[in-house]
C-alpha cells in the first residue's frame, strides 16, 4: 500500500477531492493521511498530489505486518497476557514487572 500524508491545508483539500472522485483506490481515509491502492493508478494519484504540493505532501510504501514472522513470540505472549490482565487500568509497565514479559525498555531497543 501506499501512505499519503499531507501538512497542509491545501493538501488536505486535495486529498478529500481525490477520496470523493476516486474512492475505490483509497483502501482508507485518515483526515490529513490515506492509505492508497498499490496499484498504479493509485501510485499516479499520489504523485499528482505530491507534485500539486511537493513541500507538504509525503508518500512512502508500506507493507502489512506479519506478527508471527516479524514479532517474538515473546512479545505475542504478553500482548495475549496483558489483554487478559485482570485489572484493566493497569499500565504494561507495572503488569510487566517481575514477570517473563519483555520490559517496554527491552521491546523498544529491539528493532523489528
């Protein structure tokens, strides 16, 4: 897919005509971002964006995240854990402590 983002006005204008007049090659609308089709026509309306506002319009390519290939099963493990805490309003930081789970420190210097 592509991410389109704008950082201004006039952008953001552009970008909502675009979502009314070619709906089907927005996959889905953020207000001031969209993730476009990675289709060809959807990589021409992104470029005509970028070149009506080459200063305030950013594309870059995504690609959907696979959990099982690119995330620990650490990490799978407390993400079910924490879900089922049994105190809800309880922060990941304290769930973590003392327990098998990776601290936020340890899963934010591990780069994906």
């Amino acid at each position: 897919m592509l991410l389109l983002v704008t950082y201004s006005r006039s952008a953001r204008q552009s970008l909502r005509n675009v979502r009314r007049s070619h709906e089907d090659v927005i996959v889905r609308w953020f207000g001031r971002a969209a993730l476009f089709d990675s289709t060809e026509f959807g990589a021409f309306q992104c470029l005509r964006l970028r070149s009506k506002h080459p200063e305030t319009v950013q594309i870059e390519r995504t690609e959907p995240l696979n959990e099982s290939t690119v995330v620990s099963s650490a990490v799978r493990r407390a993400v079910t854990a924490y879900g089922n805490r049994a105190h809800p309003a309880t922060p990941y930081r304290a769930f973590a402590t003392g327990t098998e789970h990776p601290s936020v420190e340890e899963m934010a210097n591990q780069p994906l």
